[in-house]
C-alpha cells in the first residue's frame, strides 16, 4: 500500500499550472457548447463551469456576492429553450450545491435535461438528479417512465446512468415500479449491468421489501456468475441481508462455503467471512467447519483487512475453539506492536472482545498493552485502558493501579480524567470487591486527590469517606495521608486545574477532623485551613473547614496520643499533680494560639456570602470568644477554668462513626436507615428523612469498642421486653429517676435489633430530648399526680355529680363513659410504684397506722381489670353497707377508733392529699395536658370553696351534736350518715373523697393476695 | 455498508460529497460540519477510525484531500480504507498524478468515477483496469455526441 500512496501524493501535490493542460472533456467544451448552438441566443456570453470555478477562487472575500451573481445567471440561463445553456447551467448549479446552495428549485429543470437525447446532457442530468433529488421532491412522480425508458435503452451508459441514479433516489414508489426493470437486468449479456442491477436491486429491498421474495431465488444463482465483479456484488447484497437477519440466510451456508474455498478475490473474501462471523453464533456445527479454512487464510494471507476479519469472526462466534482463538491473539499482538496507530487500535479493540473468553491469552500481551496507554492517540489510550481494566484481578490490581497512576503524569487532561475515573472505579467498584489493602488505596486516594485536572473530586472524596468510616484501624494512616492535602496551600488556588479539588479537600477536612485523636499538629492544620484562599473554594468546602476547625479546637489542650512531646515546640504548662501522664496535660498554648489563628482570620468567613458558612463562622467565633472571656475572669488562673470550658467543648464531638458490618453493607445503608426512621417516628414523632451526604455521615452516632457492642446486645435484649411496654404508649417501666438509662436501652434497642446500624446522632439527640421530655411529663415530682385506673373509677363515682364538668375540660376525656374496646386505660401495672408523691403519702399513712393493708389495696399495684363497673359498684355499695351495719354495731367504740386512725392527719393535710388525689384523676385523664389539668385545677378548686361555704354552715350544728367527732371533723359523722345511703349521697359534697377512700379501702383489703 | 463519502481540503472545502443514505440538506451541511471538524483537528499520527454518531468515520488524508468515510458499525475499517485507497487509485490513473486541482475542475468526473467504484454505498468493481476501461469509453462517447 505505502510505495503507491506515496505515488499518489506525489501526484497530488502537483503545481497548479496542470490545470488547463489536464482539464477535458465536456467541461472544457462548455464555452464552445453554447458558441456553438447558442448563435442566436441570449446567453452567448453565458459563463462555463471553468469560469465560475476560477471566479470563485480568484474572488476570496467577495465569495458570496460572486456566488449570488452566479445563482441569479443560472436563473435566468436555465429557463432557456437551448438544451445546451441548460445543460451547463444545470452543472453549475450541482457544482455549487456541493457548498450548500439549494437546487431544489431546479428540480424540474433537471427532469428535463435527463431527459435529453443527447449522452452529454443527459450525464449532466443525471448527475444533478443523484445529488439532489429526495424523498420528498415533487418531481419524483415524472421519472418513472424516463428511467424506465433509459433502463431499456440499447446504450449502455444510459442504462448505467439509469441504475446508478436509481441506486441514489429509489424511493418506495420508484422501487415498485421499476423492480422488474432492474430485475429482468440480470439477464444482461453485460456483466457491468448485471453487477451494477444486483446492487440496486438491495435498495429496491430496502424501499420496497415485498420485492426480496420472488427476486431472491435469481439472486442466489447470480452465485454462479461467470463474472467475479458479478458475483462478488451478490456476495455484498447477502452479507447486509445476512448482518440483518442471520437466521434466513442460514441455508446458504454452503454456498458462501464453496465459495470461500475458492476465492481469490480479496474483497469477496472479507464479505464472506463477515457472513459467517453473523452466521458463527446460530450454527455451532459452522464454527468447527471453518476452523480449517479461517486458520489457512489467517496464517496465510498478507492482507491485513482480511486478517482482521478473520479475527473478528473468530471472537464473534468461534470463542470456544481454543486453538483459532490463541492464534487470532497472536496474530493480534503483531497488530498492537505495529506502528502503525490503525492496527493498533484494531488490535486493541479485539482483544477486548476476546477478553471474557480468554483472559489469559489477552494477558500474555499485559506489557504492550500497558504501553499503548502511553500513546498519543486518545481512542487508543482508551480502548487500551478499557482493556487493562477488563484484565485487572485481585492479584495484580496493585501492580495495574501503579501503572494507571504512573500514566498520569505523562496523559493530557483528557486521558488523565478517565485514568482517574478507571482507578476509582476499578478499586472502589462492587464495594472493594478487588481491594485488599486498604492503606494502600488511602495514600493512592490521596494522590488522587490531588491530579490536577481532575474531575472526580467528589467520588474520591466519597471514597475516601467510606472507607475511612468503614475499617477502623486504618483512621491513623488516613489522618496521615490527609494532612499534606489540607496543609497544601497551592490546591486552594482558584485556577482549573482545581476544578473538583475542593470535595477531596472537604472529605479531608471532615477526616481530620473526625479523627482528630490522631492529627499531631493540630496547630500547623488548622493554619493552613485558615487561609484566604479558602475563599476560593465552594461553600461546601468552606463549611467542611469550619467544622473541622471547631473539632480541632475541641481537641485542643490534650496530647495527641502517640506524640509524646508537642509537636510545635511549644512551652507546655502541665498542670499540677497531672504532669505525669502524658495524655492528661493541657497544653494551654495550643489553645491559645489556636484561639488566635481563628480570631485572625474568621472574621473573613463570617461575612461570607454563604449563609451556611458565615453562620458557622459566626458560631465558632462565639465559642472563641465565651473561652476568650472565661480565660480573662480569672487572669491568675485561667488554666483549670479554660480546661473545664474545653472538656465541655469536647464532649460536643465526643460521638464517631460506626462501622457498618460486612453484611450490612449488602444493604443500601441510605434504605435501612429510612426504614429506621420511619419505625422511630412511630413513637418519637417526625424525624425527618436525611440521606446520607456527607453531612449526616458527619454526624454518624457511634459507639464502637467491642465491649460497647457487647453491651448493645445485652441492652437490645433488655429493651426488647421494654419495647412491647412502649407499644402501649405508656413505656416507662423503670422509674423516673433514670431516665438516662432507658433512653441507652432505647436507643440500643434501635440499633441491637438491626445489625448495629448506624443512627445519625441528630436523629438520636431528636429521640433523646423527646424522650426526655415525655419522662418529665410522666414522671416529673413537680407534677403532682398518679392515677390508678380503679381510682379513676371511684373518683367518678363520687364526684360524677359535680365534677363531671372539670373532667370534661380534661382533653375530651369523659371517665364516667365506660371504655370503647381499643380504648385504653393505663393500668396501674404500667406505673408500679410510679408517683413520688403517692409513695411519700403512703409512708405518711403507714407511719400514722392508717391501716397499711388497705392503703396498699388503693394505691398498689393489684387492679382488679377484670372487674366490671357495675360489679365495682354493686361490691362498693355491699361493702360500704356491711361496713355502716359494722359501726353502727360498735357506735360507741367507733368514733374514737377512727379518730385515732385519723390522728395525725390535720384537716389541712387531708385536704392536700385530696386535692393531689383528684389531680392525679386528672393527669390519669390521659390528656396529660398541663395546661387542661391547670384548668381542671382552677375548677375544682372553685368547687372546693364552694364546698368549703357550705361545709361551714353544716359543720357547725354537727359539732353541737357530736362531740366525740369534734376533733376529727368528717370522720366522725360517717357512722352516723352511713345509716342511709341516700342520705349520705345528699351530704357526700361536703366530704366526697373521704367516704370514697374509706369503702375503697375495706373493700381492696380483703382481696389482696 | 458505506453511508457517504466526502472530499475535504484541507482548508474545509467540500471537493466532493456523494451520499449513499438518506439525508435531507439539512443533516448534509451539519454532517459536513462535523466531519469537517472532527478530521482537520486530528494530528498526522493518530488513529484514522473514529465514532460518528451511529456511523464510523474512516478518512484517510492525500495531499492536501481527507478522503472521509462513514461506514456501518459492521464494517471492516482497514476494508474500507483500501476502497478509499482503491478510488485514489484509478483517479490517479485516469487523472495521470491527479491532484486537487483535478478534481476541483472536473468535479463531475470525479462523481462519474466514484459512481463506477461504489454503486449504492458497496464496492462494484475492484478491477482498476475494468473501471478505467469503462471511465475512457464513456469519455469517447461523451465527446463523440457532443460533436455529432
């Protein structure tokens, strides 16, 4: 190829003086055309296709004017009688169609000259028509019968002007009408129409498919053609049939199998086995036949096209015949070591295909390919590194990401890009599928970090991040390999090479951060991340920035554990008594020269643009200044006070990342933690829904020591038999007094029950203070009341008549209605020993022997739930009764025995520990809405005052008769009143909980246990 | 099968468009654009086979001409440069050292040559000789009407 090429060159490199000498034919006759004909016409001057060609290249600036000049001549000439002025005008209007000109509107004109008689002017016509008739020109509906004519015609030319236009403009239309034209050609006695018919006839199969059935038994047979032109323009017409539907043409295998055999030709040879490249995959019997003649042409033919075609079947369907395979990979590999770029590529694109099937006879030639990388051609660079990232194995992925990473330095931005993406995706893909050692990425990552160009900023970033979170022991070395990125000024410079540097840079920042324990100059860090360039990055960054300056500050004051002596140099002012341990000295210089870097240079942040970022500033500028002011009210001793104020500082970022188990991570982590979250809401209200960007990966929860995962177990066992408590809503088992405790079970309880997932911290504080807030609610002393679901019960009872109102204020909540069945009353079994108040009251009466057991029977934990109201009170009202019949045997005895019972209990002591009782009905009301129990409060007591009116006006003829009950007040008068019941409900106003304690009580004491 | 060929200078004139698809005038200008674009930018040593949309662009320079292909996804590239190469060569015999000028000038040759190499975007003869043979004859009758 190469000597003859060079010939050509040569040839075309000729002056331009040729010109004339080599110009001929028609056009060099166009002048003379119309100084022939054109006597008398208009156009004798009319411009030939020489003229406007040099016109136009002579006219350089004025191009368009000139060619405009030409259009409206053209115009005018076309329209003429003169066949010949046409003719030329028609030809200078193809010539400038080639620049863009539209001749749609010559489309008649053309029709015309096609028409002519004459060969040259009908050439012109015909040329015209093939390079600008389409689809949709109108004039189609006229050639019909003109290429129908010249179809026929004895001149030769005029039918191979016919069939070459025809081949050009076939439209569904012409095809059905000229079909049996084109077809009867290949009966031709020239084989130049025969060929040319065969390959018109395939666009007359693709514009008009019914014709391919009743023409493709005469095709086949053209097989069989005395002419190789013939036959291998058949051969060309069924290879597209075959590339499109296989399947048909399978019959015809032995044919092209014959035919393969005896092929000289070249051309024909190619399209053959392209045939049975498409043929290979539906006929596996095929693949073994042509093992024999494939190998021969393979190792034989010096042609490197079908060479490569040969190849190109064999991967396409002869893969598992081990032997052709091995020798198209080593034919391949002289392909890749050639020069030239062509075959390389070529090389390099098969060895892919062949890549699933033979690995390791792609990877014998490892050492070519990775020198193709280095290459100047961008698409072989990428076929090569598509190719190196098919071969990688666990085995060889470190040696194959060196190689990757050393390519870099000589790639231009565009390969370095996706040399960066293929190292990311090769070692980060399928979840570090292929990784072994991890500290190696990290310090590969970070190198990452840093190509300049780069634009996968943000999956390194991401990457980095995970894996950080992800393995544990490996958060040193990351801190490490971090450091040199945030100390590195230069990657905060607003220049392109930048572009996507900021997200590693922030990944950075949040692992310094994050793992702040480990970072030994905590100092030089935090200024180099203070610098003004951090301007220049995205908010996102700058926010990142800030956060990790504030952990830095947090972790400010205490040693770095495994750097024994401080990094700066700085004087350390241990404290007394601490000196000895290393971990325990407060460096109070650190702090203070930190507090100064951040004075120095925040204020810049703070008036950011970005709210986010000049909120945090300002955040971080309030803490400085709070330690700044803590430190200057003791000027002699700051040290303690600003050690105090850092530990509280710290405990801000007390909490890390947990690492997610192995099996976990087969789950979308996002997913479950959104089920989480759902499942949370149920009883802690709207935690709204966060992804896990990286913010939120910020604020992971995390107890990580294995002794901690130990105890979540045990405590995700405990709270187990908590949570069902939970479901009814009343879920607080253990007491007030350590509420801390349960909201760990709680928590755990979340995270034991589901493989230990990781909680966004935010959303556990969310728990946690709502939590907090509903012990307070439930448990707080401050809240006077406890209520028993039996002591709602007799409250009704007594003070239905009056009080009903007060309970209706309580949220709705009527206590006198009996229960709905999926109502539910809280039992007392949820509250044992529940109420503070309750249980000093109890020792109270205990104390002063008012009778313990009975006490018990009110206010202990034994309810009688299966008890009926009706039953309640019918027993209420026997009991009472037996009780009345009881005193009023011992009348005498009585009074004094209950006066002695009540002894010590002033009226005012009664008094409260009724009005607590009633409270608690009200908080057991179950509104436990303060504000409603506040009003119930005001009502009764209102109630009470009037109550307390009209127990005056009563008590005072009472205690004229009685005087054994003086000194008790309504205990005396029960014996007496308890005569009738009725009348005892009359008078039950003055002293409704007393009677209702008192029967309560009797009647509880027998049934417990 | 082939879709079009189109003749570039180096300069990014159109010498020669031949389409074997349909393409309304529209696609033509902005496939030429494309072409146009994607070849003259390329250095001397690169690869000659690049993607096009659903078509591979095969060129090949000569002289100052990009020779510019666009091909099936199933083609043969090196098959394809040798049918460029193949086209060269008879413009070459038939022109005798054929330069740009050539074609420039006898633009219709060029498209009369083209049409007897490649008959609706497939090889139609691949002897040099056959088609020479044919371009001459067709000359004579051409000149034989135009003055009878």
């Amino acid at each position: 190829m190469a000597p003859q090429e060079d010939m050509v060159s040569k040839g075309l490199r000729k002056a331009s003086n040729a010109v004339s000498k080599m110009a001929g034919g028609m056009l060099d006759s166009a002048g003379g055309l119309v100084a022939d004909g054109g006597g008398k016409d208009v156009f004798v001057m009319q411009k030939s296709l020489r003229d406007i060609i040099k016109g136009i290249r002579t006219a350089k600036d004025e191009e368009n004017a000139y060619t405009n000049e030409v259009l409206y001549e053209i115009q005018k000439e076309i329209r003429t009688n003169d066949p010949r002025t046409k003719a030329i005008a028609l030809q200078k209007l193809t010539y400038l169609n080639m620049f863009g000109h539209s001749m749609g509107w010559a489309a008649f004109h053309t029709v015309e000259v096609m028409s002519q008689d004459r060969l040259s002017l009908k050439h012109a016509g015909y040329l015209a028509a093939k390079q600008s008739f389409q689809d949709s020109t109108e004039v189609m509906v006229l050639i019909p019968n003109l290429l129908k004519k010249d179809l026929a015609s004895s001149v030769v030319f005029e039918v191979g002007f016919a069939l070459d236009c025809l081949a050009n403009i076939i439209t569904p239309d012409l095809a059905r009408d000229l079909v049996s034209d084109v077809f009867s050609l290949l009966n031709s006695s020239r084989a130049y129409l025969r060929k040319k018919a065969v390959l018109v006839l395939y666009k007359a199969f693709l514009r008009y498919p019914e014709s391919l059935r009743p023409a493709f038994g005469r095709l086949t047979e053209k097989l069989e053609d005395d002419e190789t032109s013939v036959i291998s323009s058949v051969v060309a017409v069924l290879c597209e049939l075959v590339i499109h539907n296989p399947k048909n043409y399978l019959p015809l295998a032995p044919t092209f199998y014959k035919l393969l055999q005896t092929s000289t030709n070249n051309w024909m040879t190619i399209k053959l086995v392209k045939i049975f490249g498409h043929m290979c995959p539906l006929e596996p019997r095929l693949a073994k036949k042509l093992v024999e003649p494939i190998t021969q042409i393979m190792s034989t033919t010096p042609a490197k096209s079908l060479l490569y075609e040969c190849i190109c079947t064999v991967t396409n369907g002869m893969t598992h015949i081990n032997a052709v395979c091995k020798l198209a990979a080593e034919k391949l590999k002289d392909f890749i070591v050639e020069f030239d770029p062509n075959l390389k590529f070529l090389g390099l694109r098969a060895l892919t295909k062949l890549l699933p099937t033979h690995p390791k006879a792609v990877a014998d030639h490892k050492e070519t390919i990775f020198a193709c990388l280095q290459e100047g051609d961008y698409t072989i660079q990428q076929t090569a590194l598509q190719l190196v990232q098919g071969m990688v194995t666990k085995r060889n992925l470190m040696d194959t990401v060196t190689h990757l990473v050393l390519s870099m330095r000589k790639a231009d931005v565009l390969f370095r890009n996706d040399l960066v993406a293929s190292v990311l995706q090769v070692c980060g893909g399928n979840r570090y599928e292929l990784l072994t050692d991890f500290t190696w990425y990290i310090v590969v990552l970070a190198e990452l970090a840093r190509v300049p160009g780069s634009t996968h900023g943000k999956e390194v970033g991401f990457q980095l991040i995970d894996i950080t979170a992800r393995v544990e022991v490996l958060r040193e070395e990351a801190v490490q390999a971090m450091k040199p990125l945030l100390l590195d000024k230069a990657l905060l410079e607003d220049k392109p090479e930048n572009c996507s540097v900021g997200h590693a840079l922030k990944a950075a920042a949040y692992i310094v951060g994050e793992y702040r324990s480990f970072v030994t100059s905590r100092v030089e860090i935090m200024r180099a991340m203070l610098v003004p360039q951090l301007k220049n990055q995205e908010s996102v960054v700058q926010e990142h920035y800030i956060q990790c300056v504030m952990k830095l500050l947090a972790a400010a004051g205490t040693l770095p554990i495994d750097a024994p002596s401080a990094p700066e140099g700085e004087d350390q002012e241990p404290e007394a008594g601490k000196s000895q341990a290393p971990i325990a000295v407060f460096q109070i210089e650190e702090v203070w020269q930190m507090m100064v870097t951040i004075t120095e240079q925040l204020p810049v942040l703070m008036r950011s643009r970005h709210v986010e970022v000049s909120e945090r500033a300002c955040q971080l500028m309030v803490v400085v200044n709070m330690l700044t002011m803590v430190a200057e009210q003791e000027p002699d001793e700051p040290i303690p006070v600003l050690k105090a104020c850092m530990e509280q500082l710290a405990v801000l970022f007390t909490e890390e990342l947990f690492p997610v188990s192995s099996k976990a991570q087969k789950v979308p982590v996002r997913r479950v933690w959104t089920y989480r979250h759902r499942d949370l809401s149920d009883q802690d209200g709207d935690l709204a829904d966060d992804g896990i960007n990286k913010d939120s990966a910020a604020t992971l929860l995390g107890t990580k020591s294995k002794k901690q995962s130990r105890r979540i177990e045990k405590e995700a066992r405990q709270a187990y038999t908590g949570h069902k408590e939970k479901m009814k809503e009343y879920y607080l088992a253990d007491g007030p007094e350590k509420p801390k405790d349960q909201l760990d079970n709680l928590l755990n309880a979340a995270k034991g029950d589901k493989e230990a997932i990781p909680l966004p911290s935010w959303a556990t504080t969310k728990k946690e203070n709502k939590l907090a807030k509903d012990i307070v609610m439930k448990g707080d002393a401050g809240f006077d009341g406890q209520v028993d679901g039996n002591e709602d019960e007799d409250v009704k009872e007594a003070t239905a008549t009056k009080d009903e109102l007060a309970y209706k204020a309580l949220g709705g909540v009527d206590i006198s209605k009996p229960l709905e069945e999926d109502d539910m009353l809280p039992t007392t079994m949820a509250y044992p020993q529940y109420d503070p108040i309750l249980a000093r009251e109890r020792t109270f009466m205990k104390q002063h022997g008012h009778h313990p057991d009975v006490q018990l029977g009110q206010y202990g934990e034994v309810i009688k739930d299966t008890e009926t109201r009706e039953e309640r009170k019918a027993r209420h009202r026997r009991e009472r009764a037996a009780k009345a019949a009881k005193a009023e045997e011992e009348a005498a005895p009585t009074p004094s025995a209950s006066g002695i019972k009540r002894e010590g209990e002033t009226r005012e002591e009664r008094k409260a520990r009724h009005r607590s009782q009633r409270e608690e009905q009200a908080a057991a009301g179950l509104g436990v809405d303060l504000k409603v129990l506040e009003a119930a409060k005001k009502l009764m007591k209102e109630e009470k005052k009037a109550k307390k009116k009209q127990k005056a006006k009563e008590e005072k003829p009472k205690k004229q008769k009685d005087v054994a009950a003086e000194a008790e007040g309504d205990e005396g008068k029960k014996p007496k009143k308890t005569k009738a019941k009725k009348a005892l409900a009359e008078s039950a106003d003055a002293e409704p909980k007393a009677k209702k304690g008192k029967p309560k009580k009797s009647k509880k004491g027998p049934e417990e246990p | 099968m082939i879709h079009f060929v189109l003749l570039i200078s180096r300069q990014g004139k159109v010498r020669l468009a031949k389409w074997y698809t349909q393409y309304t005038v529209k696609e033509r200008t902005k496939t030429i654009k494309q072409v146009t674009g994607a070849v003259l930018s390329r250095g001397p040593k690169l690869c000659n086979f690049l993607e096009f949309g659903e078509t591979k662009l095969i060129y090949k320079r000569y002289a100052s001409l990009y020779f510019c292909v666009g091909v099936d996804q199933e083609d043969n590239e090196l098959a394809t440069l040798e049918t460029v190469h193949h086209f060269v060569e008879i413009l070459d015999r038939y022109f005798g050292n054929v330069c740009e000028l050539d074609l420039i000038f006898n633009f219709h040759k060029a498209y009369y040559i083209l049409d007897e190499v490649l008959l609706g975007g497939h090889l139609q003869e691949t002897s040099k000789r056959a088609i020479h043979h044919v371009v001459t004859e067709q000359d004579a009758l051409v000149e034989n009407a135009k003055n009878g």
